[in-house]
C-alpha cells in the first residue's frame, strides 16, 4: 500500500520455510513498483471508519485496496478478502488481488 519494499531478516531456516511467500510478494509487488516507484502519491482515503480499508492511488496509474479486515470487503464490485490487496491499473482497468500465503509471515 506505502509503495516500500519488504525488510526481510533472514537465515538460511527462515528462508526455507518462508520462500513460497516471499516469492509471491514479489511477484505481485515488484511490477507494481516499476509502475509507480517515481509517481506522487495523488490519493490517500480511509474507506471505513475503523480505518481497516485503505485506499492510495499513484499517479493515476495505479489504485491500491487494502482490506485489513477479517471479513471479506466490496470494492466496486470487486470481493478484496482478508488481509488482501486489491490492485486496479487505472488506464487499463486490470485489476489483481494479493493474499498472502504463509500465515506465518506476517507483512
């Protein structure tokens, strides 16, 4: 959502037992980074009161939900599950969503 990269502290224990997510996360973040790594950040809203779904938007390219939530949560049509990030590449209107995989790893 803040358009930084994980700080990951690992040995080569952790790294085994934690590569499948660490490799998902990058999947998903690392193009989502060379979109928007020097676009301002032109929106920033809390879409709930309790300010567990927040939404940034980067230069008008990309729209970024994140549902910090339990509960799954209704973006536009689009069902964002738990601890889920929805991504909508605004010019195109593609969208994808992140949901981690290691419950263990824990941002």
């Amino acid at each position: 959502l803040y358009m930084s990269p994980p700080l990951y502290h690992l040995n080569p224990s952790e790294l085994e037992k934690n590569k499948k997510c660490i490799k998902q996360h990058y999947d998903f973040f690392s193009p989502l980074h060379q979109i928007v790594c020097f676009e301002p950040l032109n929106e920033f809203a809390w879409l709930t009161e309790d300010r567990m779904v927040q939404k940034a938007v980067y230069g008008n390219k990309v729209s970024l939900i994140a549902n910090f939530k339990e509960g799954v949560f209704t973006f536009k049509e689009n069902k964002i599950p738990p601890k889920s990030i929805l991504a909508i590449w605004n010019e195109t209107g593609k969208t994808a969503i992140y949901k981690p995989s290691a419950p263990d790893l824990k941002n």
